[in-house]
C-alpha cells in the first residue's frame, strides 16, 4: 500500500522521502487546507528528492468555487507548475450550488501537459459526493482524494469503499488518519493508498513538526497490509 505526505518546506519534504513514504503533496497555507506553494518551493523540492511530488493547485481558502480572476490564477500557477519536475497537481472545483465545476475542470485539464491529477477533497463538500465521483469518471483523473463526504475518513470509510467499487478513479484516503488509527482503517478499508499530514507529527514549541519515527511506523503498517491482500 502506499503512503501520501504533506510536505510545506523542502526540508519536511526531504525527511518524508527519508522515512519511506512514496509520494509528497507539496502546499502551503496548510491550516487553510492547502494552498498552491511559491514556485521557489516547487523548484528546490521537485530537484532534491526523487519520489513523487504533487503540487496544490488552489489560489484562496475561501471556498472551492473560483471566478473568473481566480481561474487567470490558477491557469497562471499551473504553467509554472508544468515547467517544474512535479509529478502532478491536486486540484478541486465546485460550483455554487456544489456541483462540480466543469467548465473550469476541463479548462484545468487541458492545459495541465504531462502533469497527473488528483481531484482533492473538494469532493467531500460537493452537494452529493457519490454523484460528483461518478461525474469524474468522464475525465481523466488519476485519484480522488477523499475522507468519503465526512470530516475524516474513519466516519467515511462506507462511501470511501463504495467508490473503490466503482472504480472510476484510484481513491486516495485521508483525513483524520494517524498512527494509532491506520491499522483500524485499512483492516475495514478497500484503498490501496492513504494521505496524512498532521497525523505524522509532534508538537515542538508550539509547531508541528515532521516526525519520521511516525512514518515509517505507518509504512511498516500498510506493508504488512499489503503483503496480506
């Protein structure tokens, strides 16, 4: 099974890849959700370490639902993205009435070149998460990442399984997962790979830092889980 990371600095990146995770979403704002990450960050993380780096591509905290000034940022955001070494780009898109938005999703996909792309949790605020998985399906999305349309994905652990089954999209779970619970999860979970960040860290005079110890415990989980599939 594999393990999804969030990085915020080169150096947390540096010790993810260290501790045996196989793929980092890169961000910033993380106590936002997510925002795209300077182009700077992009560049230093994409050139020093060789797993897998996907870039939040998410211009404001506000919402998911983007104008039109919004979206020259973001079409902006994912040009510089695309001449970086990133592997792909997380994005989300709803409309007011939370439905996707389609109109800007294929504007975002086509543009996006080689990049891959995850459709993050928008979809767990989305008015019907399973109509807007099956929406998806008309795209080419490589993963959805997703708690299920709950807090965290513990709670959506039922409708997390129900897209596995549909198979439109690899699902990506996350959202409230942490050592102590990984192994409760995927013992009732159908995903092969899961997403955590503030669950594989310490509290170290008053911020959160990346603990590497935590890692490789959740990696050592999730290989025994996949050696018994």
């Amino acid at each position: 099974m594999k393990l999804e990371i969030i990085a915020t600095t080169l150096k947390e990146a540096k010790d993810i890849e260290l501790a045996g995770a196989d793929r980092i979403e890169l961000v910033t704002g993380i106590k936002e959700g997510g925002l795209t990450p300077s182009i700077g960050l992009i560049k230093q993380v994409t050139e020093t370490v060789k797993i897998p780096v996907v870039v939040m591509l998410r211009p404001h905290s506000k919402s998911f639902v983007y104008d039109s000034y919004d979206k020259k940022v973001i079409l902006d955001d994912l040009e510089e993205i695309k001449k970086t070494k990133s592997y792909g780009i997380v994005f989300g898109c709803l409309t007011k009435d939370g439905n996707i938005d389609h109109d800007l999703l294929k504007e975002v996909i086509k543009n996006k070149g080689h990049l891959k792309i995850t459709f993050h949790r928008a979809i767990d605020v989305a008015k019907d998460t399973i109509k807007a998985y099956s929406e998806l399906r008309d795209y080419k999305i490589d993963t959805i990442l997703t708690s299920g349309g709950f807090s965290n994905a513990l709670e959506g652990r039922d409708i997390i399984n129900q897209m596995v089954k549909l198979r439109y999209s690899n699902i990506l779970a996350g959202s409230g997962l942490s050592p102590d619970n990984i192994e409760e999860f995927i013992s009732n979970s159908l995903v092969s790979e899961v997403h955590m960040g503030s669950g594989v860290k310490f509290r170290k005079d008053n911020l959160a830092e990346i603990d590497l110890d935590l890692i490789k415990k959740v990696k050592d989980i999730l290989n025994e889980k996949g050696n018994n599939i």
